[in-house]
C-alpha cells in the first residue's frame, strides 16, 4: 500500500527486453535503499512493482507484457524521470490517501493553465472511470495523491500547487501527455456496494 506522497523523482537508468515482452528496468533514485529488501514494492509512476536487484543507488524491476499493455511504461526510455514512492511500513504517517498502486486507465492532459503560484491541469479518462470521479473526491495521477476540483463528463480538473509542481514530474507536463489514473479505493467499493444492491 502507498499514500500518493512522492518520495524522489527517480530517473531510468536502462531498459532492457526480456523474454516475450517483459522488460527489465534499472532506475537511479536518491531513496534510502537500505531498508528495501529484494523483493520489496515500489510505486514506480504510481505501478506497483517488485525490487529484484540493488546496486548502488539503482534498482531494478521486472515488467510484465500485462502492466506494459495497461501502463505507459512501455514508453519509457533512458533518461525518462518518474515519481517514486516505497510501500507504507509499519507505523508511517499516512498523509495522503490509501492507493493500492494497480493502474485502473490512462488519462491525457487536455489542459494546462498557469493560476496564481500554482497550476490547473485537466483530463480527459476513459469513459468507463468517469463515474469514479467526483469534486473533492481523490484520484491519484503517476502515483501522485491529488484532489479533485471539478468534473465534467469524462474530463476532471485539480490544482497543482508549486510544492507539488516543483518536487514531482508534473512539472513538466504538456498536453497531450498521458498518466496513470488509479482512482479511489472507496469509490471502487462503495460502485461495487451498489452493483450487488441493484443486481444482487
């Protein structure tokens, strides 16, 4: 489980093709590796992935031809920055909201608007998510803990203050640009609650 804090923006060191389609991954980051074992879960861009090596200030994971169909990962090449963010321990603060790192869909940055200090950003999801979104509801965007300021049809809006802008890579998004959509863990119970009330 994860919070939507990022923790360090880390950057891919190497992309290598396994067999089929996997990949394997090496990504440089400043996080304290020494108390992530092998085996341990980072939220890479907001994909839950599996430590299988350390070396340095690097780690590497392994991607499966389902997360690539599912993700933007695919994409991802030598020198590409991603948010990072360790699994919860134990006793951690939780200063976001619950997310479970498992990618629901893809959204595409329609708008980008400069307000104030900070910044509003729309997009655009699929239409089969749209029902999970509501204003001052959370979602979370390449890992990123956000809140939702209004919706409108299948296109949603949040604000980006400079914090936030500056210490993830949202800072350098352009429109057209796609991210990881997880939405919010109670709006996926509380639809299901409601499927079974109405269908049995």
């Amino acid at each position: 489980m994860f919070t939507g804090i990022i923790k360090d923006i880390g950057m891919v060191q190497s992309v290598c093709k396994q067999e089929g389609e996997d990949l394997r991954l090496r990504i440089q980051t400043s996080l304290d590796l020494s108390g992530s074992e092998i085996g341990a879960s980072i939220a890479c861009a907001g994909c839950c992935l599996t430590v299988i090596e350390k070396a340095g200030n690097s780690f590497d994971v392994e991607v499966s031809a389902e997360s690539i169909s599912k993700t933007t990962i695919g994409e991802w090449e030598v020198g590409a920055k991603i948010n990072l963010e360790p699994a919860l321990k134990m006793g951690d603060d939780l200063g976001g909201h619950i997310v479970s790192g498992h990618v629901d869909g893809l959204g595409s940055c329609v708008e980008v608007k400069p307000e104030g200090d900070s910044h509003r950003l729309k997009f655009e999801l699929p239409q089969e998510l749209a029902g999970f979104i509501a204003p001052k509801g959370s979602i979370t965007l390449d890992g990123i803990s956000l809140t939702v300021n209004e919706v409108e049809g299948n296109v949603f809006g949040v604000n980006i203050i400079p914090h936030t802008w500056e210490m993830t890579t949202l800072g350098g998004i352009k429109e057209g640009q796609q991210v990881h959509i997880e939405i919010d863990m109670l709006a996926r119970y509380v639809a299901r609650l409601l499927e079974v009330q109405r269908y049995g």
